[in-house]
C-alpha cells in the first residue's frame, strides 16, 4: 500500500482538500430536504406537518447508517495507516453485513409500525394520512440510503472525498428534479402530494447508493472487495462498534428530541410545530457543513493515530475547531438578517411568520456553539473514544435540552421553547471542550 496524503500534506490544506468536497455534498445533501419541505408547504401546511413528524424516523435511519459507516472509516483508517490490508478488507466486508442487519430492522418498521409512529403524536387524521404515505416510502426503500452512507465512508476512509461529492450532489438533483413532478402530478404524472416527495427521496438515495458502489469497486484500490469478508467476525464487529454505537446513538438522540419538542409545540399550536420543522431543516443545512468538515476531521486523525504522527492530529483538531466556528457564524447571521424571508420560502401564512421569524432569530443563537461541540464529538470518534461524544449529545438533546424546554415553555410561552436551544448549546459546548481536553490529556504525545 503506498503512501498517503493524510500522512504527508500539510494539515491545514489536507483538511481543506477532504472537508471542501464533503462540505459542498452535504450542504446540497441538506438542501434537498430544505427543497423537499418547501414543495409539501405549497402542498399545504398539514402537509409540511406531517413530513416534520417524520424527522425521528428519518433521523433513526441516518443514525443507523451513519453509525455504521463512522465505526467503519474510523477503523479501517486507522488500519490503513498501521498497513494491515487483510483487517482492511474485512473491516469493509463486515460494515457491509451491519448494514443488511440494519436495514431489516428499518424494513419491518416501515410494513408494520409507521401508522402508530403518527398516532402517538397527533389525533390530525388528514396529517396522519400524509405522513403515512410519507414515511412508509421512506422506512421500506431505506436501503438505498444506508449503503450510501457506508459506501460514502469507505470512500473517505482512503481520502476520496470528491466521490463522495459526486454521489451526493446527483442524489440530491434527482430529488430536487423529481419532487415537484411527483408531488403535484406534472407531465402526466399522478399528484401523489407527500407521497411524491418520499418517492423522489428514495430514488434519488438508490442512485447515489449505486454510484457509490461503482466507485468503491473501481476507484478505492486500497480496499479489496471479496465475497469471503462479507460476513460477521465478533473482533472486527465489536471495534466496529465501539465507536459506530456512540456515533449513531450521538445522532439518533436528536430524534428523540425533535420527537420531544414536537410534542411541547404541539400543544401551543401545529403552526409551531411546522415552524420547528422549517427551523430544523435550516439548523441541518448549517450542521451538515460542520458534519462535512469534521468527517475529514475523523479519517485524518484515525489515520494519523495509526501512524503515531501525533503533532498532525493536534492541528488538524485546532483548525477545524476554528473553521467549525466559522460554519456557525455564517448560518447565525443568515438567519439574523434574514427571518422573515426564509419564512416566506416555506409558504408561510401571517400567522406561521409571524411565530417563526422570532424563533430562527434566537434558535440561531446556538449555531456557533453547535458547530464546535460537533468538531470535539468528532474528534473523540478520530481517537476511537466514542463514549464521550455519547454522552455530549445524551446531554445537549435530552437531560439538558427537553426540560429547558418544557419549563421555559409554560415559563415564557412558545418563545421560552425557542430559547432553550441557545442555552442549552452554551452549556454544551463547554462540556464538550473539557471532554476533548481531558481526553487528549491522556494521549501524552499531545502538547
């Protein structure tokens, strides 16, 4: 196995290099769920509802895949960079498996538990029905999203993030193409309102899932496919895990909040609770730049931890700390400037402006601060110390966040639920940096 970039080019244009490629496919990543919920709010405001109940769900599926995929890149980095291509080529093979053993789960969901999933959250019978048109697409075809994240993360595992760019951006112009037509029925096709968007979503997951199996196969040499490591091996699963099951349960937190909040939302109004829909989108659209950024972050300090380049690790963590920061700031003063116009590209009645332009003012408060506790989470899962990162997000979404939340509401009203999310992100924050300070203080190569 040659050489690789991440253990020669200069930290700060290496991490540019990986994260610029994977920050542009993951801010149109996000784009497209934004461009989703714009085309369902013209359907109708029920509409908007019932794909914003959707989030946990669809959140669970990207925690699964992305959990999978970040134990894979993490180890099999690492294994990359100690030059064991044998432990290579079955780390892939298993994260494979994990990936069919996930999506069964989510299959069964989908043919089974989607109709209670919505009962659970509202009696609206008119948005239970779209949102289980909606969701039932999205959970039964979810394979296509599961396999291009894992397929995504092989691909960043060797520093090919370009591809990744690539299936991304077409996944996500097939969606933004095929929504309008399948959701208000043009060029002689069906209206199928909800239903059409999920369409669109799956179809465009499905392509980008075989544009990653393509690449892997013919552009990812330092990783050999073979038939004989498609199966599960305890030693490789449990190092897979170690650091896959604090990441996936870091993102799959977040639907247990979303879930949380809606329910506090819903008993001021569904109006708000559409607000928090088009507020979450806009957080993710922000976040998924962080996300980009710091999954270069991963593969160059798990690379360079199986090196023993120490001082290349300590770097790469303080640039993109302050380039995290960076990502946070852009978004805070978009939203600052700008509330009431990004309402309006949700179709937004008077009455949903009205409520959402306050609340994306002092809900961006949080983006500077959420960036950087995503860089410290990612660097932890780097350092194969996943725990912590866990327990960060356990924190700012669920024992911090949720109580805030529900007090500040029947404090101060709706606006009380708003601040909670800046609040709660200071606090985090913190946490999160004296988690990665301490944890580095026990690595004694780190000055």
């Amino acid at each position: 196995m040659k050489e690789q970039k991440m253990e020669t080019m200069p930290i700060n244009k290496l991490l540019l290099n990986m994260a610029a490629p994977m920050i542009l496919s993951m801010i149109i990543g996000a784009l497209y769920n934004i461009v989703d919920s714009i085309f369902v709010s013209n359907y109708s405001e029920d509409a908007l509802t019932a794909v914003s109940l959707a989030f946990p769900i669809q959140n669970i599926i990207v925690s699964l895949g992305t959990g999978v995929g970040v134990g894979v890149n993490a180890l099999l980095s690492r294994l990359l960079g100690e030059k064991k291509q044998n432990e290579v080529n079955k780390t892939a093979g298993n994260g494979l498996v994990l990936g069919a053993t996930v999506y069964l789960i989510l299959l069964i969901f989908g043919l089974f538990f989607v109709k209670s999933f919505y009962k659970i959250q509202t009696e609206n019978e008119s948005i239970c029905d779209m949102g289980y048109s909606y969701l039932s697409v999205i959970s039964i075809f979810s394979f296509g999203q599961i396999f291009q994240l894992i397929f995504e993360r092989l691909l960043q595992s060797t520093g090919r993030t370009s591809f990744t760019m690539v299936t991304q951006i077409t996944g996500a112009v097939i969606n933004i193409i095929l929504d309008p037509i399948l959701i208000f029925g043009y060029f002689g096709f069906p209206s199928m309102g909800t239903k059409g968007a999920a369409v669109a979503t799956v179809i465009g997951q499905i392509v980008a899932m075989i544009l990653g199996i393509i690449f892997n196969l013919k552009f990812n040499k330092e990783i050999q496919f073979s038939f004989k490591n498609i199966k599960l091996e305890k030693y490789y699963v449990k190092r897979i895990c170690k650091v896959g099951i604090p990441a996936g349960i870091t993102m799959f937190i977040s639907s247990i909040m979303s879930f949380g909040i809606n329910k506090i939302l819903l008993g001021f109004s569904t109006t708000a609770a559409a607000v928090f829909g088009a507020y979450f989108k806009l957080y993710t659209f922000v976040s998924m730049a962080a996300f980009g950024l710091n999954n270069a972050l991963i593969s160059i300090v798990a690379y360079n931890l199986g090196t023993k380049k120490y001082d290349r690790i300590n770097k790469a963590i303080k640039l993109s700390g302050i380039y995290s920061a960076l990502i946070g700031a852009i978004g805070l003063v978009l939203l600052q400037v700008l509330p009431k116009q990004i309402m309006q590209a949700f179709n937004a009645s008077s009455i949903m402006t009205a409520i959402g332009a306050p609340a994306l003012r002092i809900t961006s408060l949080s983006f500077i601060f959420a960036c950087v506790s995503i860089m410290a989470c990612y660097a932890l899962q780097g350092l194969s110390i996943g725990t912590p990162s866990m327990i960060i997000s356990v924190a700012r979404q669920v024992i911090i966040l949720l109580p805030m939340a529900y007090f500040l509401g029947k404090a101060m009203g709706v606006t009380g639920v708003w601040w909670a999310f800046p609040i709660t992100e200071f606090v985090v924050m913190i946490v999160a940096l004296i988690f990665l300070k301490q944890s580095l203080s026990k690595l004694t190569f780190l000055k």
